[in-house]
C-alpha cells in the first residue's frame, strides 16, 4: 500500500490501518427518514414544517439539536415534547426510505476483507446505531459500532474516536476518519486521525474544507487512493 502524509501541526507520515465512518450522510443517506419524523413532530406540536433539503444544515448533532433548530424561536419551550415525538416517531419509520448510498456496501466489505479494521461513531444513541448498522449492514464489516452512550459527549467531541481507537489497539494516527460534515472533519482533528470528507453527503466541499478536511472523495471507491 502507498503511504499517506498527515499534516496537522507537524507532518506525520503514516500508513492507514483503520477507517473510522459517520453514519448519516457517510454510509447511509437518512435525510428524508429524518425530514419526514421531525416535521411530523412540527405538525403535532402546530409548527409550520421545513423543506426536506433545510434539513442538511439541522442534522448530525443529535437529536436535540435538530429539535433545538426545527422549532420556531418562540416555540422553543416545546423542546422537551418535541425530541419525545420526534424519537417515537422516527424509531417507528427510521428504515422507511433510508438507504446506503450507492458503492458503499461494496466498499466497506473489500476494506473488511482487506484487513483494515472498520468502526462507525455516530451521534445517534448508542443501541439506535447498533441496530441501524445490523439492519443495513449483513454481514456487518464493521469491527467496531459506537454511538453515544448514556450521559456521554457528543461529536465533536474526540472521546468516542479515541475510545475505538484505544479499543482495537490502533494509534489515532493510523486512521483515516470519513465524514459529511464540519463536526466529523473537527472531530477527526481533535483525535489525530486524518479526516477525509465525503462529497455526496448532506453538506458541500466549502463547509468540509473550512472545517479540516485533508481530503475530498466523490465516490466511496476513491478511499483506496488515500491507502
């Protein structure tokens, strides 16, 4: 395998061992899933919805924060019912129209067969992850899945990266972390793993660029170019 040059504070030359996945907008696309469960949460609660394509810029922080940016400012006292609804309604409809984005099955599976070591760290809850990965990912290729657990921090935050990596015994360095979005790329920095961002994910190049990205892939096939 060709060698990759991580360049934070001090080039570091390392050869990748791992590769650390977001979930949505990574490996599946849940937009509409997620779209579809928090303005029905809207409309319960007599709040106007939001276009689906809003919703790139609310998602991948959590539960809370997506509510936190779909109610109206003057609505915000509703917070509390509205991650209730929100979560009742999504965990009944989460696999209605989400999907893996095209090459990614086949991508992860000839990385797992590769021998590189494969986890996915998720804002989600920690068993809603495990399950969604269960679902979609059969068998799964993934060494490690990990979303976040009772009373943890969230991404940005580099716990849940530095946790997996403790875990499989794999410097931070030698990861490679693939992500959609400004908290994956400042997550990727906070760990010390090299973080690449992925095109075809709910945000654009400008916001990953501008938040840390060392790399930019179109498809989920040019990941063997980075090993």
């Amino acid at each position: 395998m060709g060698e990759v040059i991580v360049d934070w504070n001090t080039p570091v030359k390392q050869k990748p061992a791992a590769i650390l996945f977001d979930l949505d907008g990574t490996l599946l696309d849940t937009l509409a899933d997620l779209a579809n469960a928090t303005n029905w949460m809207l409309e319960q609660l007599g709040c106007p919805p939001h276009p689906m394509a809003a919703y790139r810029h609310m998602v991948g922080d959590g539960a809370r924060n997506l509510c936190i940016r779909a109610l109206p400012p003057n609505r915000q006292h509703l917070l509390e019912d509205a991650i209730r609804i929100f979560r009742e309604r999504y965990n009944e409809h989460c696999f209605d129209l989400t999907t893996p984005y095209p090459g990614v099955a086949e991508m992860t599976a000839k990385l797992h067969a590769a021998g590189y070591k494969l986890a996915v760290l998720s804002n989600k809850p920690d068993d809603f992850t495990k399950k969604t990965i269960a679902h979609y990912f059969k068998p799964s290729p993934f060494d490690r899945v990990r979303g976040q657990l009772a009373g943890g921090p969230l991404k940005p935050d580099p716990a849940g990266a530095l946790n997996i990596a403790a875990e499989l015994a794999i410097p931070p360095a030698q990861w490679l972390y693939l992500g959609d979005t400004n908290t994956d790329m400042r997550t990727a920095r906070a760990a010390g793993m090299f973080p690449v961002g992925v095109l075809w994910g709910f945000r654009d190049r400008d916001e990953l660029l501008a938040s840390g990205a060392q790399e930019l892939i179109a498809r989920p096939d040019e990941v063997w170019r980075l090993l």
